[in-house]
C-alpha cells in the first residue's frame, strides 16, 4: 500500500530535518572551519581568564536539535490522531455458501 504524503507531513518533515541538520552539520562545520577549540566550554589558562571560546554557543546547537525532535514528536502524534485517507472504516458481511 501506498502512502500519499500531504503538505502537513511534508512540511514536518522539512522542517524538522531542516533543523536539525542546521543544528549538527552546518553549524558543526562552520565551528570546525573556524578553528580550535573545538569543545563546547571556553578554555582558561591557569589563572582562570578565558582564553577561547566556540564560536557557536553549545545551547544554540543543542536547542535547534531539540527543536527539530519535538516537530516530529508533534507530527507522530498528529499522524496518531487523524485517521487513515482512503480506508474504508466499515466492513459489509458477505453471505458464504456451506457445502
């Protein structure tokens, strides 16, 4: 069986694959073509003066990821609550023949 995909479901699909591609790739490369550091806390000499920090802050990442799983959690439980397009909800009894 087919499935037909309505502009609510493409949507969601967009944009939470959108989001959270946005949240690791892009943003993951733009930090890594930026140079070190490359963790998510700013890095401090020995008297505890920051020193470097991420270009990108490590909560504006993991929100958009976040973000973008929460739109599929919100799609799954529209797909939950619609029923199914073209089935029939009905069954007919069909009178058989005994031998």
């Amino acid at each position: 069986m087919t499935q037909i995909k309505s502009t609510v479901d493409r949507a969601a699909m967009a944009v939470s694959g959108g989001l959270i591609l946005l949240g690791v790739v892009v943003l993951g490369l733009i930090e890594t073509l930026a140079g070190q550091p490359y963790g998510a806390a700013p890095l401090t000499n020995d008297a505890g003066e920051v020193i470097a920090m991420p270009l990108i802050d490590p909560n504006l990442r993991t929100g958009l990821v976040i973000l973008g799983l929460v739109v599929l959690l919100l799609w799954g439980l529209y797909k939950l609550a619609t029923p199914m397009a073209g089935g029939d909800t009905e069954t007919t009894p069909v009178e058989s023949t005994a031998d």
